[in-house]
C-alpha cells in the first residue's frame, strides 16, 4: 500500500500542472482588440441635450460614420444604426439597451485607423438631460 502513495501524489501533481498550464494559456487572447503599433489620441468628449425618452440623436464619429441612438429611460441609451462611410467598416459592441453603447469603425485594409464612440446620459443634477458622447481617433 505505501507504493501506491508516491502514485497517487505524482498524479496529483501532475493534475495540478495540467490544471495551471491550461490556465495559462485561457489566460492569453487568442486575438487581441487592438491592431499591434495602434496609438490613439485624446478622447474628445461633448455633452448635449438629451433627445428625450423615446426619441432618437445622431452623431458623427470622426471620419468613420454616424451613429443614431434612442433614449430608452433616464439612464439607457440604444444603438438604433451605425451607418459606416465607404471604405470603412462598423462594428456595434453594444446593440442591446444599454448604459453606455460603443460603436467601432474601422478603415478596411487598415486595421490601426480607427474611429471608437461611446456614449453615457447623466445621473448626476436631472438624470437623463445630459447626453455625453465620448469619441477617439486611432492610428
């Protein structure tokens, strides 16, 4: 019986180590968000009036397209279109009512050159007049 001890901590060990090691490796993405060498500049933020429960707002993003958003509450917003300009592709994140939606545009065949939009409404004074629209250029 004491020759199935040093056995049954081998295994253990080597259970541990299979473990781990697949750890490791679900740990590192298999494709990472952003192209390698991408550098973005300054969000550029704007704060405007809420369209009002129900309502819709558009807004250009940079040199990739526009954006159309309803106001579903005081507090969710929803991505209703995406509109890229040619050459340019879109990726919408977040399509589902949402606290803060983010759209992607990405110039095709340039995978650095990108347009990112979020967009938030405030919670703070009034919640829901304030529509705050984040934007930044990559390259």
């Amino acid at each position: 019986m004491t020759i199935w001890h040093p056995f049954r901590s081998a295994r253990t060990v080597l259970a541990i180590a299979v473990v781990l090691g697949g750890m490791t490796i679900a740990a590192t993405p298999a494709a990472a968000s952003t192209a390698p060498g991408i550098t973005c500049g300054p969000k550029s933020t704007t704060n405007n009036p809420a369209p009002g429960i129900g309502n819709q707002a558009s807004f250009p993003v940079g040199n990739g397209g526009t954006v159309t958003l309803v106001q579903e509450s005081n507090t969710t917003l929803r991505v209703t279109d995406a509109h890229a300009k040619s050459g340019w592709k879109v990726n919408v994140a977040t399509s589902q009512t949402s606290t803060h939606p983010h759209v992607g545009f990405q110039r095709i065949g340039m995978p650095t050159d990108q347009e990112r939009f979020w967009a938030h409404m405030n919670t703070q004074g009034t919640p829901g007049t304030v529509l705050t629209v984040v934007i930044e250029s990559c390259a």
